[in-house]
C-alpha cells in the first residue's frame, strides 16, 4: 500500500528536524517557494487530487480553499484543527508525536495557497506529548528559516502560533474552534457566513484538519492526478483508520480509501483476540451508526460505501465490539460523554443529552421501562438536525443506529411499568 501519512513512522527519531528533511519533508515546500507555483495552481493540485477533509465531514479541501477571497483588505487565516477527541480516534495524535514537521510543511503549503501569513494551530487541552512535539517542531523550523521571517529565502513570511485548547469537545467544530481561539467561550456559530468568508477575528479563514494537511506534500510532489488514482473514484486518496478494541494488533493504519473494513481487522489488526467473537463494529468514531457483522463482511471504508451501509466513514475511528460486551452498557457511556460535553447554547442538544443520558442510566440501572425505550425514539427524532452544530445528532446516530441494531438487548432489560 502507498504510504503518504505515514511513511516516516518507522524512522527513529522523526519527529526532529534533521532527521525529517533527510527524509525528504520541507523539500515541496521548497520547490513551491522558489520555483514559485503560484498559490493558484496549488489550490488547483489540490482539486485535481480529489482530497477530502479527514477530520470527518469529508468536504474537499480544494474546493474550501478557493472559497477563499482575495483583496479584501484583511489578514487571512489558516486553522489547523489538532482538537482531536471523538471516542475511538487518535491518528492525529499520533501524526504529531511522530512527524510534526510534516504536518508543519502541509500547514505552509496550504497558507501560500490560500494567500496566509499567519497559521494558528489548535491543539486539544489533553494532548501533552504531541503539544511539546509541535512546540518543538515549530521552533526548530524557525531556527532554520523555514517558519517567520522570509520563509526558505522566498520573501514570503508566515507565523505559526500553537494555541492549546482547553478540553472541550465541541471545539473541535471548526466555529467552536474559532470562537475559542478568539477568546470567547468554545460555541459554534451559526453559518453562514462560513470561516472562508468572516472566521478567526473577522477575517477570512480556512480550518484544516492535521491529516488533510499531511497529504498535501505528496500531492505537489506527485501531482493532484496520482493522488487522485489511489483509493475510490469519489473517494481518492489514503486514510488513517484509528483501530481499537479486541483485535490482535490494534493502532493506526494508513489504507487507500475504498479498503475492506473485514480486511483490515483480518489482516492489518491480526483478526479479533483469540477467544473473542465480533459482535459489532462503529466505523468512524462513537458518533456514527452502529455495523453488525454481516454489514461489516461488505463494508468499503470509503464514504460513499459506508453512506451506502447506513453510517458514516467520519473520522474513521474504528471502535470494534466484540460479543461479550453489552451495548447498552456501551450506549449509556457514549450518551454520558456527549451530555457532559454539550456547549448548552441550543436548548434540544443542552436538554436533548442530558435527557437521554438519564432515560439510558435508568435502563442499565433496571427501572426503565419500554415508554422509555419510545420516549428515547422520539426525543433524539426531535433533537435530530435542530441545532447549530452537530453535536445533537452525534448522539442521535448511536442511539438509534443501537436501538434498531440490537432491540433485544434493550428489552431485555425494561419492564412493562415500574412497580408500585
């Protein structure tokens, strides 16, 4: 399989400079700089390559670049969204920790693209290793002219600030992420008008996320078209899938998108532990719609198949079940975690969680009853695409995808009515 993520990894101290660039990282970056490639041809490499945004809604990153305007008499920005913390996905992590300097090379590409000078780099509050990697990184690449001042002897300037966040989920929306960096409480804003237009300070700006940007080196090596033969025809390119759960081997694994979700656990992951049977698998983080086996079996790892599977590649944080676990256990928690990590600016997500944290904890708890297995339909019907951002319906998908999925289990464990 082609490596472009990835490929450094197994290299022994990646993640200093010097052993970066002898691995060929910042050497795009050069050759966009002094050739020059204008920042329009850059964005057009881009489009060509298909490349979709890895951070989970998939948009392409071309596309959002070019939305971008020009001469506007305001500063424009490039956000790198490090606030990685859905359950079940930690690639960007591990990116970081690994090879920043790649991450770091993508980030400048894209600002030249884009017309930037300034990147921010969001970073989740809990993340300690990959912060001081970044850190690291970034004042290595200014000691060595490639972040500031002249970057590479171009001409062309380009600041990169590491803004650490303070653990909020929601803030990995890319509104929620720019109202926190501006030094507001971490809410989404209401789009449009969307960041190309009016994001950080006013100004227009871009969000990436780290993967997308570790992809755009290889493509102005390559070339948008080679980028655009790996993976699907609508699904181009590799994809980091976090792997968790009763595998033999799990981790992070580089595929081309369009790879069989049974062959990776069967061959990247070793096949489940011995002893243990799958039961069921969430393809693209806790927020996405619930596989059983049989769905698993026929299941591409690109998303057009999985839209086409009733769920959602995401951000391709692959939490596998295996059979002796309770999924209404396992919903309860997943609803624990999205209630206590609601913003509470929209009254059906605020109220919406929490209710259906409550109605679960009863279930589990052995006092609820099949009105709150309805009540619990109904509730996350009416919290379903009613709020500004998508934290809602993170929710909503498990709790239905689980409901229709595995009935039994939930009524198993209600009664009729509760006892007098």
């Amino acid at each position: 399989m082609t490596k472009i993520i990835t490929k450094n990894w197994g290299v022994k101290d990646s993640h200093l400079l010097s052993v970066a660039r002898a691995n060929g990282v910042y050497s795009n970056l050069e050759r966009v700089l002094k050739t020059p490639i204008a920042p329009k041809d850059v964005v057009e490499a881009v489009k060509k390559s298909g490349l979709r945004g890895r951070g989970g809604a998939g948009f392409p990153a071309g596309m959002k670049w070019s939305f971008v305007p020009q001469n506007t008499g305001k500063p424009i920005y490039l956000c790198v969204n490090a606030d990685e913390s859905e359950p079940g996905t930690n690639k960007d992590r591990e990116i970081l920790e690994r090879d920043p300097h790649l991450m770091i090379e993508g980030a400048l590409i894209a600002a030249w693209a884009i017309g930037c000078r300034t990147v921010f780099f969001y970073i989740r509050g809990e993340f300690d290793l990959p912060e001081r990697r970044i850190r690291a990184a970034a004042e290595e690449a200014m000691k060595a002219g490639i972040v500031g001042d002249n970057v590479m002897g171009s001409g062309w300037s380009c600041d990169f600030i590491v803004h650490r966040g303070a653990g909020a989920y929601i803030c990995g929306e890319e509104t929620g992420l720019i109202s926190s960096l501006e030094g507001g409480r971490g809410e989404p804003k209401i789009k449009p008008p969307f960041p190309a237009v009016k994001g950080a300070f006013g100004c227009p700006t871009v969000v990436n996320n780290v993967e997308t940007l570790c992809a755009v080196p290889w493509i102005m090596e390559h070339g948008g078209e080679a980028y655009a033969k790996i993976g699907t025809e609508k699904s181009p390119g590799t994809k980091v899938i976090s792997v968790s759960g009763r595998v033999k081997r799990p981790g992070n694994y580089e595929i081309p998108l369009g790879y069989g979700l049974k062959d990776l656990i069967d061959n990247e992951c070793g096949g489940m532990q011995d002893g243990y049977r799958l039961k069921a698998v969430i393809p693209g983080g806790s927020s996405v719609p619930v596989m059983k086996p049989e769905q698993v079996a026929t299941l591409k790892l690109d998303y057009e198949s999985c839209q086409a599977h009733g769920t959602f590649l995401g951000s391709a944080g692959c939490i596998v079940v295996d059979h002796t676990q309770d999924m209404v256990k396992l919903l309860h928690v997943l609803a624990r975690f999205y209630s206590h990590e609601s913003c509470g600016q929209c009254t059906p997500c605020r109220e919406g969680t929490g209710w259906a944290y409550r109605i679960l904890t009863k279930i589990v708890q052995g006092r609820g009853t099949k009105k709150d297995i309805d009540t619990l339909r109904s509730l996350t019907q009416q919290m379903d695409g009613a709020t500004i951002c998508a934290l809602a319906s993170a929710l909503v998908m498990p709790v239905q995808s689980f409901l229709k999925q595995f009935p039994e289990e939930f009524e198993a464990k209600v009664q009729e009515t509760v006892p007098a």
